[in-house]
C-alpha cells in the first residue's frame, strides 16, 4: 500500500487533499506543528513535524512514497527541511505559482515568486520525481477580502474593479494534486491551474451577493483609499503587489486554462459553484 504525506495540512488546499485521497489504497499522513488542535479526519495519521527543524521530520517521513508540499516557513528554512523530504521520498508534488507564465497578473515583483523559485530549484536538481502545482488566484480569497464586509452589510468597498481573473477552486487544486500523487505519468509536469472563466473583480463580489442572497452595493475606492482602510488588513507590500497585479491585468480576459479538465478528466469549478460551497462564510 502506498503510503502518501501532506505538509500544509489543515490549510484549505492540504485538507482537501486529504479529503480526496483514496483511504482504501493509500496510507495517509499528515505533518501538522500542533496535532492535538489540527482537527483532521480520523483516518489519517497526523504527526508533529516543524519546516524549521529539519530534524523533526524524520519519523513523518519514514518510509514513504509521495509528498504533497505546501511550504508554511520561512525561505531560510528550505534547503535544510527539503534535503530531509527529498532524500526520503521518490516524488514530491508542491504546491509552487504561475510566475512563469507571462500574463501581467502574475508578473509583478513578489516575495513569493522568490521563495517558490528557490524551492523548485532544490526539487528539480534532487533526483526524484516531481511535479509542480501553479495556481494562479485562490477562489478562497474571497472568504479573506469579501466575507467580513458582507457579514458586516451591503456595502463592497474595494479597488480596481475591473481586473479580471479566473479564480480557481481549492478542490479543484487538490484533484489534480491527488492524480500526480497517485498516478505515473506526471513527472516533471508544470500544471498551471485556474478556474474555467474570466471574471472581474466586480463580477465575482456580484456573485457572492447572489449566492447569499443579497444585493450587495459595490463601491470603488482609490488605491490610496485601500492603502488607509487596509492598514493591519494585510501587510503594505502585499497591499502594493495585489493593487499593481490587478492594475496591469486591466483591459485584458484572465489567463484561462483547461488543464484542471486535462488531468481529471472533469471540468474546473465556476466561481459560482465555489460561493455557493461557502455561501455560509459571508453570512452573519
């Protein structure tokens, strides 16, 4: 029986994985830092295991086939915490980002675009089979940006409205992740992966309002008004690279891709099916 462990558990990609990892074929392990609060389905083994000491890792490691990687520390910890995976493991599926492909969205200077860089560099140059997951806007991101202000009324106040993007299904992520996990045939595969559509801004909030009912009233504010209200909301470099995203992405559709189809041989989620899964995030 193949055994299969999934760092970034309890986050919403990693438990989704979990969720759709087949329990009858495949032993599953998970690698949390607090597993008596991490909450996870009770068939899965869930150990203590830290990115940023590589030494805990080794029993969570122990004897596997696969990694499922969502990187939760810090860049200074990925050589040490990789070499424990890599030298454990004949194939890893991380979860990386699109910043190779060319659409402006995804092109704007970012910590992230760094950090996921190094850490397909260590994978690529190890020897084991890899493939690398390339997301490009988290549907869930509603639930951080949206949800608390439509719990609070009917009124959306938010920048650059007009930016399209193609939001792409947590599940959808963790289907793929479970095809290349479980299946030959994915090895050095770049899947870039988003939702089926090009929706702006505008419309994805028009949608949440019609997924809880509610007409909701969008107002749009300056980037300089974002900057203000968004002061303890989100750190101001990530402020700065979202607001420039979303500029260069005007007057454009999102990039859309089919791959989520091409690898499960089931179409991507709409942004409608994923407001309607978590239509009881943004009520009150």
């Amino acid at each position: 029986m193949k055994r299969i462990v999934v760092f970034g558990a309890t986050g919403r990609v990693g438990r989704q994985v979990l969720l759709h990892l087949p329990s009858r074929e495949v032993q599953i392990r998970a690698v949390v830092r607090n597993p008596d609060i991490a909450g996870l389905p009770p068939h899965v083994e869930v150990l203590h295991g830290d990115l940023t000491k590589p030494e805990s890792l080794d029993a969570c490691l122990h004897d596997v086939d696969a990694v499922f990687l969502v990187w939760t520390a810090p860049r200074s910890a990925a050589a040490g915490a990789l070499d424990r995976i890599l030298r454990r493991t004949g194939r890893v599926v991380f979860l990386s980002s699109p910043y190779k492909t060319a659409h402006p969205l995804f092109q704007q200077p970012n910590p992230m675009r760094l950090l996921h860089r190094e850490i397909d560099r260590l994978i690529e140059t190890s020897g084991a089979d890899w493939t690398f997951l390339r997301p490009g806007m988290f549907a869930a991101n509603a639930s951080g940006w949206w949800a608390p202000q439509i719990r609070a009324g009917d009124v959306v106040r938010w920048p650059r409205l007009s930016a399209p993007t193609a939001p792409v299904h947590e599940r959808d992520i963790a289907a793929v992740a479970v095809r290349a996990l479980c299946e030959d045939g994915h090895a050095g595969a770049e899947y870039v992966l988003t939702g089926p559509e090009s929706l702006t801004q505008l419309e994805q909030i028009e949608t949440l309002g019609s997924a809880v009912g509610r007409r909701l009233r969008v107002e749009e504010i300056s980037p300089d008004e974002a900057r203000r209200e968004w002061v303890g909301f989100m750190p101001s470099h990530v402020v700065d690279m979202l607001l420039d995203a979303w500029e260069a992405a005007i007057g454009q559709p999102a990039h859309v891709t089919s791959t989520v189809e091409e690898v499960t041989g089931s179409s991507a989620r709409t942004f409608r099916e994923w407001a309607t899964d978590h239509a009881s995030e943004f009520q009150a």
